[in-house]
C-alpha cells in the first residue's frame, strides 16, 4: 500500500464544503474539529494541470452558527488560472480526502436527491465513502430565508440539531439567499434507522434510507 492509500485509510474526511465558482472566486470552507483553532489548507486542482492552495482562514458567519467552531475556516483562491479547466478538484491538504461539493465540473450542477414535503424543499447530497456526515439544504418555500431547526434521530433518539444556514448557492434556486444548508456530524454510516425531523412544520419525519431508493 503507498502512503498515500495508507493516510485515506486512517484520516477521516473532515467537515467542509467545496462551494464552487462565485464571483471569480472558488470558496468553499473546511476545518479540523479535533484543532479547531488551527486553520487548514487545501488544494485546488484543475484537469488542465493547473494548481493553487488556499488557507481556509476566513470568517464565515453562516459556518460559526451552523455550531462549527468560531468560523474562521472559509477559503478563497482566484478562478482566473482555471480558466481552461474544465474539472476542478479540491482536496484537504494533509490528507489528500476531497471535500464535500468537489468536483467542480463546468457546465453540469451538483447531483443531490431532491425531496419535497409542502412547502419545504429538501436537497441531500449523496454519501461519500469513509465519510457519515448527512448534508444537503432545506427551504421553506413560503419563506425561503428562514432557517430551519432539524434534529437528526437514531430509531427516536436524538442524535443531533442544527440549523440550515450555511451557504448553498444551488438553494437559491428556491428564491431565497442561499444560506439553507445543513450538515449532521454525527450520523453513524449506516442509513437504516435514521430519520430527520423539522421544528416548528407541518412535515413527517425524513426517513433517510428510502430517499436513495
């Protein structure tokens, strides 16, 4: 086995999430929980060869309400050498695992499971190997920019709350701000069992196994 190979073994993917292009600018966010003060480092890379790293030093309001440490973990780096890229990658430096949202391929969106339940429309990104975290984002249609409480349960208990806040700019979509993203760190890998429920809606519990079905 090539260290490499031997490093995503033992590292677990950490929290973050590749945003993609905004603005002519690639951002995203990523932290350590286990160092939380420490700011991390990522690499952007583009199937062109191109390659630039970013220090995800940068304060995210909507990332220190979501419960991720003092929020001081966006990134930025300048899309302009990517400009002939047509895939680009971002991936933790430390560890070579890609982030959440990556790649980046120019012309196609994201693949998420789109769920609708009244008047709330849900978006969960699709599991990544090694990783449990549950993500995606959840608008109330009638007032896309509230941010909804969801709690996440194993067989009725209470796992873990957050609140969908973090930015999402496919959510915007949906007429509000963008800012309706979730992500649950504490789901265990496997889906049966788990469900998600919304405060304060008119909405049944999200029964997790059958939204991939």
């Amino acid at each position: 086995m090539n260290p490499a190979d031997l490093v995503r073994r033992l590292w677990r993917p950490l929290p973050g999430r590749f945003e993609g292009l905004q603005r002519g600018w690639l951002i995203g966010w990523a932290w350590n929980p286990a160092q939380p003060l420490a700011r991390v480092t990522v690499e952007l890379l583009g199937d062109d060869g191109t390659r630039r790293t970013a220090l995800a030093d940068r304060h995210r309001a909507d990332v220190e309400i979501a419960g991720f440490g003092d929020g001081c973990y966006g990134f930025a780096a300048p899309a302009a050498p990517f400009r002939d890229a047509r895939r680009i990658e971002c991936i933790f430096s430390h560890s070579g695992f890609t982030l959440a949202g990556s790649p980046l391929v120019r012309g196609r969106s994201g693949a998420a499971v789109p769920v609708r339940r009244g008047s709330l429309a849900f978006a969960f990104d699709a599991s990544r190997c090694g990783d449990p975290a549950v993500s995606g984002y959840a608008v109330d249609l009638a007032q896309p920019h509230r941010r909804l409480r969801m709690t996440l349960a194993d067989n009725r208990i209470p796992l873990e709350s957050t609140r969908a806040c973090l930015y999402r700019p496919e959510a915007r979509a949906h007429g509000g701000d963008g800012f309706n993203g979730f992500r649950f760190e504490c789901a265990p890998l496997r889906r049966s069992g788990l469900t998600i429920d919304v405060a304060d809606a008119d909405c049944k519990p999200l029964v997790l196994d059958r939204l991939w079905r």
